[in-house]
C-alpha cells in the first residue's frame, strides 16, 4: 500500500486528462514549431499558441507576455540576471539595491546571493512578520533611493500565507522599482489576475497545479523589454532560445484550462478538508498549533497547506507516520539537522521547527484519506 499523499506542496499527480492532451505530441504530432514550413511544425506551433492562450486566460495577461521555459527556478534566476543586464547597460555606473525576503523559495534567495556575489549589487533579505508576510508599511523601511527590484512570493510554499500582492506591486509602479513575484504556489489555487495587479514579472512551474515537471513560464509585462537569458537560434520571439518541449507545453496550456474551470470549486473542498483535519486533530491533541495565518483567515492563507507545529520532533515517530506522505520542517543532512529557513524567519526555535509538519492537498484528497491521516498524526503524537 502507497502512503496517502499529502505532499501537494512539493509536486502534484498530473492530471490524466493533461497526460492524454500531451500524448499526441509525443507520438504523431511530433513537429519542430519552428519549422512552419511543414505540416508537422504548424501542428505543433498552433498547439504552443493554444497553451500560452490558455495559460493567460488563467493569470489575465496577453499570450505574448509568456515566455516557456523549464520552470520556476529559471525564471527566477532568469528575472534577476537579465534585469541586472538590462539595468547596467542603462545606467552603468548606477548602483543597483535589490530587496527579497528571508521567506522566499531557495531559487529566489539564491539567485539574489549569487547576483550580490558575482555582480556586485546591494542585496537586503528582508524579515517577514510571525505569519511569514511582508506588507506595504514593512516593505518601505527597505527602500533605497538606488531600489531597482523587489521579489515577493505570492503564496509561501512551506507555511501556506499569501502576500498582499496587489498593494506590493502598486508600491512599487509607484515608486518605479520592479516587482517581481514567484507565484508557484498560487496559480490554480486562488485568483492570480494580471489585470488588477500590476506586478512587472510572474514566474511559475506547471508542475504545481497538475501539470508535466520542469516547465513553467515567465510573465514579462508588454512594456518591458529584457535581453535574453538564453542565446541560440532565436525561438519565442528570441527571448528564449531552445526547441520548445511541445508535449510539455500543451499539458501545462490543459492544466491551465482545468484550473480556471475548477479552482474555486477546489479551493473551497480543500479548505473545508483541513479544517475537519485540523479540527479532529485539536481535540486529541489540545497542544497543536498552526504556523502562518489561521484556517480561518481565506484571504491569508492558501486553500491547500496546513503547516502544524506537534508536541514532539517529527523525526522521533517518522516510522508511525509512513501511512503518510508529507514534508518536513526541518531536514537531516550529514552536518546534522538543518530547521526550515521559512520557519526560522517566522521566530520558531530549531525545536519548534522540527515538531512542525507540511500537509498539502489537493485534487484527489479524500474525506477518507484525511480521516486515516488524522488517525496517524493521533496515533504518533498523542502523549502516552
Ligand atoms: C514557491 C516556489 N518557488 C519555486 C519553486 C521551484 O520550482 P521548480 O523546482 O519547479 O523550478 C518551488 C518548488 O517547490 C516553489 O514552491
């Protein structure tokens, strides 16, 4: 018997009707979409516009504003390395301050440390409140007259809290700083729109919300032009050279389709479905606690995670909680036991940390499944 998936967070099953929109293209439909000269690379290039159109009916943008790619870290790294270029080549002797914060995913924080080292810019990791948020009134303290760029995730992928975004975004158009948010965690589970939030580049991963691994896209907003990241024969529009995984593609454009349909409807169960979790959970176990917004707060936090600090370090009942599958607050390594930097940046003690769980659900997660999971997490935690 496989463990019950709780891990959403970390990747998610592909849907099967993405699979079956991408098998074509791995068997008949198997054409170069650069090469519309033939029957075969029109196929293919009609099915890549299809995709990003269904991608940008998603996230409210204009289909060429996307540009494919092999997923989040790319554009992450792709956004501060390009920006960079673009920013020394305007104003060459301009310093140049970036701003992220302590809370953000590793391909975030470490392209900004790896764009301090090797290009010398000024680099603030900035704090994030206990519930792992950055807001307007925070975000300002940081501001430097020589500011260029802000990163901010919309939806933190190990505690669940979402940014204000919107306001984020509208600090900074105001203030002419770039803004930049990873929204891995976001799409496909609450409203991303593009119209009403005025973020300069969006970055994400299909592989989040049901779609094939290592792909994503890149949001560049219309007026914004950035030298490419990769150089080749100049496919999309020469903003990203490389022959295009097609199959992969369409399966995100399917994903993508699905999502807009049943994102509210999903949100909505989900959220229920861990609210009867956490629920049945309190009563054996009064100590529990949640880390980020409380499950109550829709508007904070996401539909799907539900990040709990127990009694005890989890890797004590690891073997009493196989029946799951789920992440850690912490992880073992050679050099000894390393606590979450997320959990760190909301004030938990390394102890506090590795008591904490990641559950994550989504569309396959069963009142059954969520049942025999409370029943576990009793069963390993409940005092003696
Ligand atoms: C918020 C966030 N950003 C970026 C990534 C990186 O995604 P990928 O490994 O698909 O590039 C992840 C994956 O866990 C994530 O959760």
């Amino acid at each position: 018997m496989k463990p019950i998936y709780l891990d959403y967070n970390a990747t998610t099953p592909t849907d099967p009707a993405v699979i079956e929109s991408m098998l074509p293209f791995l068997y008949e439909n198997f054409g170069n979409p650069a090469n519309i000269l033939n029957q075969y690379g029109w196929t293919a290039e009609n099915a890549v516009k299809e995709a990003a159109k269904n991608v940008a009916d998603l996230i409210h943008c204009q289909p060429q504003e996307l540009v494919w790619n092999a997923g989040a870290t790319e554009g992450n790294n792709t956004v501060v390395f390009a920006l960079i270029r673009k920013l020394k080549q305007l104003e060459p002797n301009e310093k140049i301050h970036f701003i992220t914060s302590q809370a953000e995913h590793w391909s975030v924080i470490n392209s900004f440390k790896a764009a301090e080292k090797f290009e010398g810019i000024e680099l603030d990791l900035i704090p994030v409140n206990q519930d792992g948020i950055v807001t307007v009134q925070d975000l300002k303290k940081y501001i430097k007259p020589h500011t260029k760029l802000v990163s901010l995730m919309w939806v933190n992928n190990e505690i669940g809290s979402i940014n204000p975004v919107k306001e984020l975004a509208e600090f900074c158009q105001q203030n002419k700083i770039y803004f930049h948010t990873d929204a891995t965690q976001a799409l496909g589970k609450i409203d991303v729109d593009l119209q009403k939030t005025p973020v300069h580049f969006l970055t994400f991963s299909a592989h989040k919300f049901y779609g094939p691994k290592g792909v994503g896209c890149l949001f560049t907003r219309a007026m914004i032009q950035l030298d490419p990241f990769l150089f080749g024969g100049g496919q999309q529009r020469n903003q990203r050279s490389g022959t295009l995984n097609v199959p992969s593609i369409v399966g995100t454009g399917t994903a993508a389709k699905i999502a807009k349909e049943k994102m509210h409807a999903e949100a909505k169960r989900t959220r229920e479905l861990l609210k009867k979790l956490y629920t049945e959970l309190k009563i054996e176990l009064p100590d529990l606690k949640i880390n980020g917004p409380d499950l109550e707060n829709t508007d904070l936090r996401s539909p799907v995670n539900l990040s709990l600090q127990f009694n005890k370090q989890a890797d004590l009942v690891l073997p009493e909680l196989s029946k799951i599958a789920f992440s850690l607050g912490s992880a073992c390594s050679t050099a000894g036991t390393s606590s979450s930097h997320v959990l760190k940046a909301i004030g938990l003690t390394d102890k506090q940390a590795q008591s904490t769980i990641r559950l994550s659900i989504g569309r396959w997660t069963t009142e059954s499944d969520i049942r025999q999971a409370a029943e576990t997490l009793i069963k390993a935690f409940k005092p003696c």
